[in-house]
C-alpha cells in the first residue's frame, strides 16, 4: 500500500497510507487536502463544532483530529482509510458515518472534498445548508481538473460565496456561508427508470441512475438463466449493486434465493434497499456497505459484478481485479461470477489466473459477458 509524509507544520507530519494495491505515484492526499489543512490551521477557520465530508483516504480527519471533527463518508473505503490512518498516527478516533447513518444537528464549520459528479455536489450543498448554523462556513477544496464543470455557477446558486483562495499546485479552495436551499422538495434527489417491471431510482453518488447502461443490459439474461439453475435457498452477491438492478432481476426470477446487495458507495446500498422494499423482495434481501466481499457474511453460489474502471481520478483495471480475487474466495465449491466488462481490459485472460473454467457467455462491440466458476472440490 503505498505511503506518504503530509507535512502540515516545521514540527508536525502525518504519515498516510492509501488502501489496496496501487502504483507508487498514487498518494493517500493531494494538493487539495494540503491546501484545505494549510489555511484551516493557520487561519484558525475550524471553529465550532467541525464536520469533514468525504475524505478521500483519511488526511483531513488525520489533520484535524485536534478539532475532533465528525466525518461523513460515502465510500467504505474512505472510511476504512480514515480509521487505519487515525490509528497508525497515534491519534484520537472521531465518529466516521455514512449516509446511511448521517450525523445529526448543526455545525459550525463544514469541510467538504469536491466531488467530480455535479449532482453529488449539489446534494452536499443542499445538505450542507441544511446543517450548518446561521453564520456557519463551508469550506470545499479540489483538484481544478476534478471539479466539475458549472461548479463555480452551483455554488452561486447554492451557498454564499465569501472567498475563492488563490490556486495553489493545481487545487482550490472556496470558502461560503449557507444558503437557504435545502434539500426538502430537491426533485432530483432521486432519479430513476424502469426496466423489466421494476422501478429503479438511485441518489446522486450512484452510478448510471437515470438510464440502464450498456454492460448490465448485456449481463441480464445472463443473470436469468443462471438464477434458474440455484438451488432452493440459494445464496447471491450483487457485488457493487449500484441501484440493485442485478440482484433484484435475479430475485424477480426466483423468489426463493436471497441476494446480499454490496456496494462501497452508502448512497448506492441505500438506492438499492430502497428498490427491493418497492419490488416487495425486501425479504429475500440483505445490504452491505462494505469496501468489495465482507466475508463475515460467508459464501455464495453465485456472484454478479459490473465492476468500475476508475476510483477518482485512476483509470485502470485494479479495482475490478481486486474483486475478482474476493469473488474467487467468497464462492462455494462449484459456484461462480457472472461479470461484464470493456473489451479492451481483457477479463478473459485475467479471471483464468483464478477461476477454474471461464466461459464467454455474451458480446456487443464495446462490452463482453464472462462466466467464471471455481472448482467443484474447492
């Protein structure tokens, strides 16, 4: 995992280290963090009763921990980068929420990483302005080839400018009050479609929506005809469930297995559960909010995976092969993974490394449908 010194003084640094299996140049902090920290420290600006809203792997919660800040993560991986790095630099826990359990009450200052999504953004400033107090700060940092474009005009929109701090090493900081738009009434806090009888809506931080993208399309009939073959009782991992379109199409199939919906995103676990309790398949149904397979939850039969080609910034398979790994050691004997992915990331060659027979089930020009079983003695 690679590690990093942050310095935040002449006399303080913080030694952060960024999860899983990724190339030296890739840091657990950017600029942004440095830039946020700088002037938070100096200026005094963490007054009050501090919240940290989506630290990237921990060095904002790590920085401020004298401020004994709370801190809201979408991501699980966020959130056990946050704990890891506390703990590694000898500081202080700090309660660590998701938005499935979002911190309650008012705060003073709020301290917010960008997100690249403008929908996203635009839900955390609505929640921001929902809970900071009347003459409360925001402040909110990124990387400039980050943010995302009309940034600058949804903050006008949303908050009250009071500063936007000169860019210093391809970052920015702005600095608002609270503006009075809330989230109450935000038509499009959930947006959604429907696809084969059910009816999917998902929260901003998720994935493809409002429309069913091109990969699970290809990878549902698929999931059909191997549900078919589950014996009663069977046991199912949509992994990175998004809104729960793979799980429930294999719940709507066969009402007598049960699907574990995973996702590192909250907001796409809580899009998800939403979605089976409006199917009526809540029942057959768990939820985990958790950074790949939690395997405190034990095996499956079968797993179902679109997995992502990029965290943030990154681009690249290392997510996606990651899971496999997990996916290889949560089946059971003679189970398997049914996943779909780009043509030009070459699965087939990478999922024979760990499955014992791998099968093309599916293909359109961009995407391809691969079957993937362990051994049946294993």
């Amino acid at each position: 995992m690679p590690t990093d010194i942050l310095t935040l003084t002449s006399q303080t640094s913080l030694t952060l280290t960024r999860p899983g299996t990724l190339g030296r140049d890739l840091r657990a902090w950017d600029a942004a963090d440095e830039l946020l920290l700088s002037h938070l420290l100096t200026e005094g600006g963490g007054k009050g009763r501090v919240l940290v809203i989506d630290d990237q792997f921990g060095a904002l919660s790590a920085g401020l921990a004298s401020l004994a800040p709370v801190v809201v993560l979408d991501s699980a991986r966020g959130r056990q980068a946050a704990a890891a790095n506390l703990q590694a630099n000898g500081l202080p826990s700090v309660p660590l929420h998701s938005w499935i359990d979002p911190p309650e009450g008012r705060f003073d200052t709020v301290v917010l990483r960008i997100p690249r999504q403008l929908e996203y953004l635009d839900y955390l400033l609505r929640w921001a302005n929902d809970h900071l107090t009347p003459d409360g700060r925001l402040w909110a940092a990124g990387m400039i080839r980050h943010i995302p474009e009309r940034c600058a005009a949804l903050f006008a929109e949303r908050v009250v400018t009071d500063r936007v701090l000169p860019a210093r090493k391809k970052a920015r900081v702005v600095v608002a009050r609270p503006g009075d738009v809330g989230l109450a009434g935000w038509p499009r806090c959930w947006l959604g479609y429907r696809e084969q009888g059910l009816v999917l809506q998902a929260l901003p931080a998720v994935f493809a929506r409002e429309q069913l993208d091109i990969g699970s399309r290809l990878l549902l009939p698929p999931i059909r005809e191997a549900t078919k073959s589950l014996p009663a009782g069977g046991k199912v991992l949509d992994l990175g469930c998004g809104n729960g379109l793979l799980g429930l199409t294999a719940l709507a199939t066969r009402g007598d297995i049960h699907v574990c919906f995973s996702d590192v995103s909250s907001q796409a676990v809580l899009s998800a559960r939403a979605n089976a309790e409006a199917a009526g398949l809540a029942a057959q149904a768990s939820f985990s909010h958790a950074d790949g397979v939690n395997p405190a939850l034990g095996r499956y039969h079968l797993i179902l995976l679109n997995p992502p080609f990029h965290e943030g910034g990154t681009v690249g398979d290392h997510l996606a092969l990651s899971l496999f790994s997990q996916a290889r050691k949560a089946l059971m004997p003679g189970g398997r993974l049914l996943v779909v992915g780009n043509r030009h990331l070459g699965y087939h060659a990478t999922l024979k490394r760990s499955f014992a027979k791998v099968r093309q089930l599916d293909a359109n020009p961009k995407f391809v449908v691969f079957s993937a079983e362990v051994d049946g003695k294993s």
